[in-house]
C-alpha cells in the first residue's frame, strides 16, 4: 500500500515540476501580453509541451488568445505534425476559458436584475445595489475569442485547402482538372473568407483600445490578414482565368462561375477595408504589393447579360416541363384521344379501298382491250 503511496506522489511531483516550467512560458504568464517567439519554438521541439497545448485548460481569457495565437503559429510554419490531435484539441474544446460561461451567466444575470431594479424602481421605488457586480465585462474580447476559436477549428479541418491556396493550387491535382470540382474548392475557400472578414470589427475595436489585449489582438491580426491576402489573391487568380473563357463553359458552370465573380467582388470591397487599418498592427511585417480583382466595364456587362440570358432561357424550358396542365387540358387531351382512333380506322379503310381500286384497275383495262380485239375480229370475219 504504501508502494503505490510514493508512485502517486511521485506523480504529482512531477505533474508540479511541469507545471513550473509551464508558468515561465509566456503563453501561461498571466502578467505577459504577448507571446515569445522562442517558447512556440520550444513547443514544436518538445512533444509534451504540444500535448500541454493542445489539451491544458486556459484560466483566463487572455491566455486562451495566446494559445489560440501559438496555435496559429504552428498551423502557418506547417509544424503540425499529427493533424488528429489538432482536430481532436479543438473538439474537446479544453481551449475555450472556462470563465467566458461563467461571464455570460453573470451578464446575463446582471442585465435581468437591472431590468427587474429598473421595475421596481418605478413600482415601490426600490433602488439596487450595483455593487455586488464588480466584474468590468468586455464583451468584444470574448466574441472575438469565440469567433477566432471557431476560425482555427475550421482551418484544423480543411487543412488540405488552406496549404494549396498558400502555394497558388488546388489540393489535388487529379481532382483539379474538373471545372465543377474547382468551383467548389473556391466556394469552399470564400467561406473561410468571410468568416475572417466577420471579425474585422471586433479587432478593429481592441487594437484602437488600450487594454490588455490589444497587443496580443494586434498579433493575432497580423496572421489573419496573411491568411486572408493569400487565399484571396488564389481566388482572384481563378476567377479572372475562368472570366477569359467563360463562353466555352455549360450552363450550369457559368452561372457558378458568375456567382464566384460577384462573391469575390464583395470580398474585395471587405478586404479593402481590413487593407486600410493593417498600419496599426503592421509594423515590421513586410507583404509584397498585390493588385485587386480588375475587371473591365465592358467585359462585366457581357458576362452580366449573358448569363442573364442563359438564366432566361433555362428558366422557360424548366417551367414547360413543370407546367400543371387544367381541368380543360385534360378534357381536350382525353376527347383527343378519344377520337383518334376512329380516325385512324377511317383512314385505313380508305386506303384498302384504295388499293383494292389499284389493283382491279389493269384488270378492267386488260378486259377492255380484250374485248376492242374481239370486237375488231369478228369484224373482220364477217
């Protein structure tokens, strides 16, 4: 009994050594902003520092956007090396603080009770004591720590696509030869997009805000906007491509090919605006120059009333076939095929007459002649 005392404790002392040496890690000091680059290279050399990463609960909610940002890191150097274990860290979810529940609940707790003072106020003149909330709630940061989770869980699962669209190609190459299969790995590619795009303004409200997370919200939208000119300028290469040759394309490809046009339009308005503010978290970062989707007035109107058309034409020839006929519709067609029928035996009976005539024809000439011939011999007889 007491053997397995000391291997117990044994444990523990060592589960407090790691512990230690995790507290001296920027990621887990509470009184550090900002994550250092020599403890993301630490993790990726030590197994069990990754593991410690992957499935350490976080105690505060700065500390969960520094994992969420080491992380991050990770996924950009490609130094992931089990993607499983990735997909599983995210799915347990041990990342998300635990006391981004607990805030909510108090939020939400603290608007009802004022509603219900404000109530009171006005009924039995009732006052309440606001003091017994003393938590300052920030509601950006932790919808941005939500959305950025999200984010990073759905790069975990389309790994495949986020490292092609960095090197300028599609993840498969077999599969890239088919127009419909590419359209939907750019469908796909937009998607992520936009969910980026969706939290411009929240990294626009901390980084012009002094708090503690500024700095790290400032780190953390560096890497998004990399992520976002890369995938964007793959999608910008393939849409002008297809635009070039969009009338060798079937129907259905063309009107997909139209809507990835319109869709990265909008893209490039939103990324526009994320472009103009990167001088207030882009300081020695350098991004080589790129140019915007430029389509010609012409060239867009073309493709506009082409597609309109096609639209138009497929349309008509969809509701022919999904026409419901009427009570009148039936009546003619059954009184149609009602008659037929007779018709049919009208116009056989005429042609067996026909041929019946036809055929006893050379027979009453034949006669006829025999007869003149007959006629003229006894003529000549007599």
């Amino acid at each position: 009994m007491n053997y397995f005392k000391s291997i117990f404790q044994k444990k523990k002392s060592q589960n407090v050594i790691h512990q230690s040496l995790a507290e001296k890690s920027t990621i887990y000091d509470q009184n550090s902003q900002t994550v250092h680059l020599d403890d993301i290279k630490a993790i990726i050399k030590c197994q069990q520092k990754r593991k410690e990463l992957f499935f350490r609960p976080t105690k505060t909610l700065l500390e969960q956007l520094k994992v969420l940002y080491t992380l991050h890191m990770m996924i950009i150097s490609e130094q992931i090396n089990d993607e499983n274990e990735l997909i599983k860290c995210f799915s347990q979810g041990k990342i998300v603080c635990q006391q981004n529940n607990n805030q909510r609940c108090i939020q939400t707790s603290f608007i009802n009770n004022t509603v219900g003072g404000q109530s009171n106020l006005n009924s039995n003149d009732v006052q309440m004591n606001f003091s017994e909330y003393p938590i300052r709630f920030n509601t950006v940061e932790i919808e941005f720590a939500q959305q950025y989770y999200s984010y990073l869980q759905r790069v975990a699962n389309n790994l495949d696509i986020y490292y092609s669209s960095q090197k300028m190609q599609y993840p498969y190459i077999e599969e890239s030869q088919s127009r419909k299969i590419k359209f939907l790995w750019l469908f796909k590619l937009m998607n992520m997009i936009n969910f980026k795009l969706s939290m411009i303004p929240m990294i626009q409200k901390i980084i012009f805000q002094e708090t503690d997370f500024t700095q790290i919200t400032k780190e953390i939208a560096i890497l998004v906007y990399k992520d976002c000119i890369y995938e964007y300028l793959f999608i910008k290469k393939e849409v002008e491509e297809q635009l070039e040759q969009y009338q060798q394309h079937n129907v259905k490809d063309t009107i997909s090919l139209y809507e990835l046009y319109i869709q990265t339009k909008q893209i490039t308005n939103s990324l526009k605006l994320f472009h103009n503010i990167r001088n207030h978290f882009l300081k020695y970062e350098r991004i080589e120059k790129f140019s915007w989707l430029q389509v010609e007035k012409q060239q867009e109107k073309d493709i506009e009333l082409y597609v309109q058309r096609i639209k138009l034409i497929n349309s008509t020839q969809f509701k022919n076939t999904l026409k419901v006929p009427s009570q009148k519709d039936i009546y003619d067609d059954l009184q149609q095929k009602m008659t037929q029928p007779k018709q049919k035996k009208v116009i056989y009976q005429y042609k067996k007459e026909q041929r019946i005539l036809d055929n006893l024809s050379p027979k009453i000439e034949n006669k006829k002649q025999q007869s003149k011939q007959n006629s003229h011999r006894i003529i000549l007889q007599s």
